[in-house]
C-alpha cells in the first residue's frame, strides 16, 4: 500500500530518497526517544531494512529503507505539551 503511494508520488526512482520530519512535544528526548525507542521499533517491522541512525550528524538522522524506499527521517521538538493533528 505505502509502495503504491510512493510510486503515485512519482518518487520510486533509482537513488531517490524521500526527507521527512518527525514533530514532537517537549518532553520527547531526540537521544532515548527517537534514537533508541523508535529505533527499536523501526527494527521490529518487517518492511524496515539497512536500518541506520545518525545522531552525530550535523543534522542527525535516522536512515532506513521501508519497503524499500530510502527514507531520511529527522526529529523536531516543539515547545509544546501535545502536538495537534
């Protein structure tokens, strides 16, 4: 389903990658929160492969394929209790 969607968006081609941003409430922690807990879930599912988190980066970034589109996926933390939809 998400593959479809992905070549839908005409972003399935050879060394595409798609850059996304994952925003959180303040009490989120980018080191244990993004870099260990999602880590661990992101290794857990089956779609997820090359699985590889950059904390050190300039910009720090989690790396993974899903389902074999590349995804660079970064954390944000707003000031704020509860993220809205």
């Amino acid at each position: 389903m998400v593959l479809q969607q992905f070549k839908h968006l005409q972003v399935h081609g050879p060394g595409v990658d798609i850059d996304t941003l994952c925003i959180g409430p303040s009490y989120v922690n980018r080191e244990q929160d993004f870099f260990i807990i999602l880590h661990n879930i992101l290794a857990e599912m089956e779609e997820v492969t090359e699985l590889h988190p950059v904390p050190d980066a300039h910009v720090p970034v989690m790396k993974f394929k899903f389902q074999g589109i590349s995804i660079d996926l970064l954390y944000a933390s707003i000031s704020i209790l509860v993220v809205p939809e």
